[in-house]
C-alpha cells in the first residue's frame, strides 16, 4: 500500500559514486515514473510482491541486489527502491 509519502531510496549516486540517498514523495514518484525517469525496484520477497506492487515495478529481492547491479547500472536512469 503505498501511503501519502512514499520512502524510497535513490540508489542511483549508490552505484556510481558513494553512500548519498535521497527520499522521494509519492507524487514527485509518480511525475519520474510517467517521464520514464526512473527505474522502480521493489526489493520485498517474491510472496509480497505477488501480493501487490507499484504498477511498472521490477521485483528484485534486496537479497539480490548485489548480484543485480549490471542490471541496474544499465537502466541508466534513477533508480528507486521500496518495500514494506
């Protein structure tokens, strides 16, 4: 359920310079996502993202992360990331 202020993480400065993370309201979320700004990662388990998530969301379990950064290196836009 996504509330009226969304915390995600701004991973993006993470995967190419250092530990800065910023935070994101869900409406300026919204504006990324229809400009195709960002890249949205909901990082729950595979059970609650079945269960529902942000539409247009990619499901990688914070466990693997790691092993998907040339994934999201790739994207090439923010990335933003949530979970419960």
């Amino acid at each position: 359920m996504i509330t009226k202020t969304l915390v995600a993480l701004l991973l993006l400065p993470l995967l190419q310079a250092g530990p800065a993370v910023s935070r994101i309201e869900v409406a300026g979320l919204k504006q990324a996502m229809d400009a195709d700004a960002v890249l949205v990662v909901d990082v729950r388990d595979a059970a609650a993202y079945a269960g529902g998530h942000i539409a247009g969301a990619v499901s990688i379990p914070e466990r693997e992360l790691e092993g998907q950064l040339p994934r999201l290196k790739s994207a090439k836009r923010a990335i933003v990331t949530y979970c419960s």
